[in-house]
C-alpha cells in the first residue's frame, strides 16, 4: 500500500517549493502551464515581466556600450566589464576611485610577485604615490630590491619564457619568467647596497621603513646623477614621504646583503617589532583622526597579512578597541578553499577582526594577474579622481606612535610611560 505524502499548512508537498511570493511563475511551478503562457504571451506581443520584482534582478541590465577605439580605459571599464572577473575589475575601480580615495581615507598597499621588474613601479606605483592615492606600502625585499635596478640605470628585457634556462646560465642571462636581465645587474645592485649600507646613518637598529627611506634618498641621488629622472618606487617614497615596509627583511637580496655585512662588523638592523608597531600606529592614527583606513592588495602572501594584521594588533594584543579596515580591495591569483593567507576572503578576515564587518559590503576581490589589473586601475583613478594631499606619513612616525603608546598605557591600566628612545631620524 502506498503510503500517503504529507502535506504541510502552506499546502505544499514536503519537498515541494514555496510558490513565488509575487504571485507568478517559477522554476517549480507547473511546466506545462508554464510553457502555455509564454506561448500566449509571444502570441499576443506582451512583454515578458515575470520577475521584475525580485531583489535578485535589481542590479544594472547587461547592456554594455559599442566599442568604437575611441574610449578612454575608464570608459571601457564601465561600460563593458560587465561580468566575471571583468565585473569584479570595475568594482575594484570603482571601489577605489570613489570611495578609498576620500580624503579621510589612508590607503595602505602591499606587493607581491614580480611586480616591479615587469615595470609597474614606473608605470603604475610612482604616479600612484605622487598623485596622494597610496599613503603606505608593505612590499615583498623582491621587489624593491629589482626595482633599485632602474633607479641605478640598469637594464631590464623582454624575452621568450620558452628559451633553455641552461643555455641562459651559461649566457649570464637571468630569467623572471619573460623578462630577461644581465647577470652583472645583480652584482652591480649588490654592490650599490653594500656601498651605502656601510655608511655612518645606517649603523643602527631601525625600521624597514627607516631603511628603505635611507635607500631612497641614495637612490634618488643616483638618479639625479645619472639624468634619468623618477625611475624608481623608493626613491619616489622617500620624495612623497610614504612609509615603505617589508614583512621579511631577510628574505631578498637587500636582507641577503644586511646579513652579509654583518659578518664584517656591520651594525645595521632591520628591528620586525618596530615595524609591527609601526604599521599599527598608522591604522590607529587613521581611526582616530576621525577618518578611515583602506588596504589594496597586490597579490598576496606576507604582505597581504603584515597589513591586515595591525587590526589583530591593535585589538587583541594591545587591547585597544577598534573594529577593523573600512576598505579591502583585492587583485589575487590565489584560491580560497585550500586555507592559504594569498586567497583569503574579506568574510573570513571579519572572524579576526582584521575586517570592520559593516563595511564588508565595501570589499572586493578581483582574482586576475596584478600586471593586468594595476594599469587599469591607476589609469581609472587618474580619469575619474583628482590627486590628493599627500598625508607624508613617513615624517609622522614618531607622533604616530606616541599616540600608540599612550593608547596601549591607557587600555592596560599603565600608570607611567616606561623609558623609550625616540625614533631616530637621519638628517
């Protein structure tokens, strides 16, 4: 005998779908009556409208513009990125253009990958940096140690990724996938940073963005020399007064060098808890100006947490109260599902506190190679924003972290300021 369905009070069938809450057709609606009205309805010339009232289509229709050749890069973007990852570019441009470029905004980037032996300090990072739209950046040594190359007027090329990297060896061919570079630009750099590392301003303990302002001002010197004008994202840094840091001093060459000089007697330090503080004074700084704090990822690896951690920082180990970024913009490579920091999403940096979960709907991930999506952006924000102050955070270190010292003392019950040398500053 076969047993009766139940039926539930909506009168649906357990299993069965709700009917639409408008009244019309859906998916698990009957089929074949289904079928007769849209066979009445193109019979009669009436204009389907079935679900113009669900909440799931009130996003823009899909109607991009015709191109002509004739469009700028931002009128491309907005008029016919429509989907996919080409959607998730036109937020990520627009998300940065009109909301992280408020003036209250700082805006923290961080870089990973060959960003800047491919060109895009000079193309992409020093207008940015001029232009007021990056106010701090956490880098790879990588790349800031490949992009000294340009400031000493070394030479970087194209090449075929395909070539024998045996042959190349043999050549003195360095390969980074499809740039290619004389052997010679790797010692001539090493050298370079042998040089003015020995110097008297550098015999100290100090922070990576201590150091990497050191480094530009030598590189600029060589650029002026050299007649070749800004080439160079530290020596734009050190002009614009925008802080530098890198999560891993040792890992590069520029660490590769520091190490080895500290085997003649060297006394230079790259100190990892002055940058930690550092970087929490910055977000601190933003938050309690009364304005907001953005972080752009390039990438993602130590970089992306170095700048997502100052939340942590400031909260869970400092016991300050705070909430998290206002803005996360994103441009990975990288997958979620296999637990990696690079592919992390916003939603899962909200559970650490590294994400202020009311702004999560202002965070986007746009999963495209960063040498794609940097130009575009930055020739969108040009297009789209006038340049900004410049908030020369570099030169506001030592306040920065006076105000964090003096929230940590306060949210810890610290009566008196325990003795602390202030930042040194080379002249």
């Amino acid at each position: 005998m076969a047993s009766k369905k139940k039926v539930k009070p909506d009168g649906r069938e357990r299993g069965g779908f709700k009917s639409s809450r408008h009244g019309k057709a859906t998916a698990s609606g009957s089929k074949s009556e289904q079928k007769k009205a849209a066979e009445a309805r193109e019979k009669s010339g009436k204009q389907h409208t079935s679900h113009e009232a669900s909440r799931f289509l009130k996003g823009a229709r899909i109607a991009p513009k015709r191109i002509t050749g004739k469009e700028t890069a931002a009128d491309l973007i907005d008029g016919t990125f429509q989907a996919y990852n080409a959607a998730r570019l036109r937020e990520a441009c627009q998300l940065f253009t009109n909301k992280m470029l408020e003036k209250d905004v700082t805006v923290g980037m961080t870089l990973t990958g060959a960003l800047t032996p491919a060109g895009i300090g000079m193309s992409t990072l020093i207008p940015l940096m001029e232009a007021g739209f990056v106010d701090w950046i956490i880098s790879t040594g990588a790349n800031l140690y490949h992009d000294a190359h340009f400031g000493l007027g070394l030479a970087m090329h194209r090449g075929n990724p395909q070539e024998s990297d045996v042959v190349l060896r043999e050549e003195g061919v360095v390969r980074i996938y499809d740039i290619f570079f004389d052997y010679d630009v790797l010692l001539s750099t090493d050298a370079f940073f042998r040089k003015i590392i020995t110097g008297k301003e550098f015999q100290r303990s100090m922070s990576s963005a201590e150091f990497h302002n050191l480094c530009g001002k030598y590189i600029r010197e060589r650029e002026k020399a050299l007649g070749i004008g800004n080439q160079s994202l530290l020596g734009v840094a050190y002009e614009c007064g925008v802080p530098i840091y890198t999560s891993s001093p040792g890992d590069s060459s520029i660490g590769m060098n520091i190490a080895a000089l500290a085997l003649e007697g060297n006394l230079c330090v790259i100190d990892p808890n002055a940058d930690v503080n550092e970087t929490a004074s910055i977000v601190l700084d933003a938050k309690r100006s009364g304005g907001r704090s953005g972080i752009f990822i390039c990438g993602g690896g130590s970089p992306k947490n170095f700048a997502l951690q100052t939340e942590p920082q400031i909260q869970e180990v400092l016991g300050i109260d705070e909430k998290g970024h206002d803005y996360f913009l994103q441009v990975t490579d990288a997958r979620p599902d296999t637990g990696g920091l690079s592919g992390a999403t916003p939603a899962e940096a909200v559970s650490w506190g590294k994400i202020d979960p009311d702004r999560l709907p202002d965070a986007v991930v746009c999963y495209l190679d960063s040498t794609v999506a940097l130009p575009l952006l930055t020739s969108y924000a040009f297009a789209r924003h006038k340049p900004r102050k410049l908030k020369r955070l570099y030169a506001r270190r030592e306040k920065m972290m006076d105000a964090l010292r003096s929230e940590f003392r306060k949210a810890n019950d610290i009566p008196h300021e325990p003795p602390a040398s202030k930042l040194e500053r080379h002249r």
